[in-house]
C-alpha cells in the first residue's frame, strides 16, 4: 500500500501531465491565445506615440488579437525595412508607407495583399464609399479597389500672418484666393517692411502635383500613371511654365522666397520671418506651439484663366497601411488584420485621430463627428484642408500620382528649380530638363517592374 507522501507526490505528478496535456489541446482555455499581428510604423514622437495608443485601445478592446507596433524609422526607412524582411521571408503583418511609394507598392505584386482583397476573403464589413473620394482615389487601383487602408492623410494649404497683413493694410480676414491676388499682397507685405513675404514647404508636391490637381491639369500621361507604367512626365504645359517664371520673377522683386527642399521652408513661418506660407497641412500643429501672432488658414490659390471654372480638389499627402504577405502566415493572421482594420476604419476614431493630431479625416462620418463636436468652431481654420479635398469630385487629374519612383522625380524637379532660382536657367529650360531626365527614371521603373 502507497504512503500518503507517495499517494500526494504521484497525485501531483498526474495532475501537472493532465494540465501540459490540456494547454495542447484545441479547445482549452489556454490555447486560446491572442493572433499576434507585427505592425512596423514611420511616425516618430509625438504622432508615433499616438499611433500606438490607438493601438493599445484597440488591443484592450478585444482579447482574441495582439497588434505589436513598432517605429522603424523616417518613411523611406521603414520602406526599405519591409522589403528587406519580405525577400528575408518574415515581413511584417502590415507596414505604413508614405503616398509618395505607393506607386512601388502597386507592383509589387504577391508582396502584398490588397486591402479590397483582405477584406473579402475574411468576411469583413468594408466600404470604400465612406473615405472621401480624393483619398480613396489615391490608394485605389484603376478600376477603383482599395490597395491599402488610408489613415494619416494630409493636403497643402496656405497659412498667412493676419499681423502682417494688418500692418500692410491687407484685410487679415481675407486671404488671397487667386495667384494675382497674391502677388499683390506680397507688395504690400513688401512695402510694410517685410523681408519674406512668402515662401513653400515641399516645392514640388505643393507648386507642381498640387498645382496640377487644383487647375485639372495633368501631370503626366496616362492619368498621372493611373493608367499604365508608361507614364510621361507633362509638366511642360503653359500652366506649369507660367507658374514657375511667376514664382523665379517673384524671387527676383523680394516676394519670395525660397526656403530648401521637402519641408525645409516650414521653420520660416511660425519664426514669424514669412508672412505667408504654402505647405502641409500638418504643420498647424507647428504653428499652434511656435508662433506667437494671429494667423489664418486658407485653401491654395489658383490661377483664374486656368482653373477652368472653380478649382478643383487637392490630393494628399501622409500614409496608408499595406498588408504583406509571407511564406507562413496564416488564414488566423489575415482574419486579426482585417480586425484591426475594421477598428481603424470606424468613423469616431477617425475623428479622434484627426482632432488629437491635425491630420484630415479619411471619412465622411469622421468629419460630420468632428463638425458635431464643435472642432471646427474652437479651431478655426481647421477644416480648410478637408474641405479643400472635398470641394469638387475627383477626376484623373486630381485623383493623385501613381509614378514609379516618384521620390527620385521629386528630388530631380527641385535640383532643376533651384539652378532656375540661382538664375542658371528659366522655367521653361527648368522643366523640360525635369522631364527628360524624370522620364528616365520611369522608363527604368518600367523596365523593372514589366511583365
């Protein structure tokens, strides 16, 4: 007969067995652990931590999956990451990329997984019809299915000093709404006794993408690359060229001027150096924390005899959510991801992201929420950019750009403005310089990405 130490110690040693047994078979209550989902960000702090607190909300929001975000660095380094860890075979789940790889997101081809194509597959309420157009445009494909889930979108707008204006004589409570007007302001900013009467944030996006958009004019062929990897640049047209010479002579008479590449010229503004300054949208924020003036907020100029009527909607900037694929990932994986985008894709937390960081809503609803709130009577101006997205329905100019490697013709059409600034060449040697080596560019985008 066993002892009862002996009795207590088999007992014991049983019970532990059944237990590891247990939490091996299906069905048991710790196997239910949560889907693990690897989601790899661009944004730094501040944005990047309210990033992660929509994360956690909607990690505590539900048991059955865990979204593990994670920063990994500016947007083109984290592009450069998830396409590192796909050919390595363990990409993330999902991957924030900037408009501007959007392009090279497109065809990529069984890298990625598209939205449209999650949402099906695992039965996921979805309706593309609740983003405002200019954005779902922008991330869909050219029979309108969403590729990626928009999220942190923003536009070009115009800030102004309405404590300038006011020492210029300038009513500070009209902007100029047209280019001429603006050029007569920037007179008499420039007769009142300042230096910089107005400068741009990312010349290229807002001068020339946004440009084109607003006047519906293309920016290369084959829908701004909507319609073909056999874009061609045609920033050649009388509305880019006048507009350059316009902007190199205003350089020329102290009315402008110019501040760097990208973002660069965003500093001068909320300093109190420039009176006027067209840029992202999302430098509001800035502007709240730096400057020490009254200001306003207005929507782009646009030039009268080319708008051909009212101008027509911005397009956007900021960041969408792809989803990778991987040699193992499971039917499991995909069901979280759509959970978590289900979750993004609510209007209230649309509306909080936008109200807490500045950047627009991607909703309709989210708008409407934000409006019933009172947000846009507390904040004046704050519903310029929006509002500019959604003035007029999209057409294939101002849908956006899907140009292959449109960083590079970025940094190709700033070089060529930056000689015509230092009065190397005008607009007109400018861009036809632009386009011949952007087409290059395409042309070895196509080359790589045919077939």
């Amino acid at each position: 007969m066993l002892s009862r130490r002996k009795l207590a110690l088999l007992t014991g040693a049983a019970t532990a067995t059944a237990l590891l047994f247990a939490a091996a078979l299906p069905g048991t209550a710790s196997a239910q652990q949560k889907t693990v989902v690897e989601f790899w960000h661009g944004l730094p702090q501040p944005l990047g931590g309210q990033l992660e607190q929509i994360v956690k909300d909607f990690n505590d929001s539900q048991s059955a999956v865990q979204v593990n975000p994670s920063y990994k660095g500016s947007y083109p380094e984290t592009m450069q990451a998830a396409i590192a860890a796909f050919r390595a075979g363990n990409a993330p789940h999902i991957v924030q990329m900037f408009e501007v790889g959007t392009a090279t997101m497109m065809a990529a081809g069984p890298a990625v997984k598209p939205v449209y194509q999650l949402m099906q597959e695992t039965g996921a309420s979805f309706d593309p019809a609740a983003y405002i157009p200019a954005v779902k445009g922008y991330y869909s494909s050219k029979d309108g299915k969403m590729m990626a889930l928009p999220f942190n979108s923003s536009t070009a707008i115009m800030f102004y000093n309405k404590d300038a204006f006011q020492k210029a004589g300038l009513d500070p409570n009209t902007p100029p709404a047209t280019w001429p007007d603006l050029i007569e302001a920037a007179k008499k900013l420039k007769a009142s006794g300042s230096s910089c009467p107005f400068t741009t944030a990312w010349p290229t996006w807002v001068q020339l993408e946004q440009l084109g958009a607003i006047h519906d004019t293309p920016f290369a062929t084959q829908a701004n690359g909507y319609g073909g990897l056999n874009a061609e640049l045609k920033i050649d047209a009388p509305l880019y060229v006048k507009h350059v010479q316009t902007l190199i002579d205003m350089q020329k008479d102290g009315l402008f001027k110019y501040g760097g590449r990208d973002n660069k010229a965003d500093a001068l503004f909320p300093s109190g150096e420039c009176a006027m300054i067209q840029g992202s949208s999302s430098l509001r924020s800035r502007i709240l924390k730096e400057g020490t003036f009254a200001w306003g907020a207005a929507p782009l100029p646009y030039w009268p005899e080319f708008a051909k009527g009212d101008p027509k909607n911005g397009i956007i900037g900021g960041a969408a959510f792809w989803v990778m694929t991987s040699p193992k990932r499971n039917e499991a994986e995909y069901k979280a991801v759509s959970q978590f985008f289900t979750y993004l894709a609510k209007p209230e937390v649309d509306a909080k992201w936008h109200m807490d960081t500045g950047y627009v809503p991607v909703t309709l609803k989210g708008i409407e929420i934000a409006k019933a709130q009172g947000y846009y009577g507390k904040n004046p101006g704050a519903d310029v950019p929006a509002a500019q997205l959604t003035r007029t329905p999209t057409t294939e100019n101002s849908m956006g750009l899907r140009l292959g490697n449109l960083p590079e013709i970025r940094n190709i059409i700033q070089e060529e403005l930056e000689k015509a600034f230092q009065g190397q060449q005008d607009a007109r040697q400018a861009l036809d310089v632009s386009i011949k080596r952007g087409n290059t560019v395409l042309r070895n985008f196509e080359r790589a990405n045919k077939g």
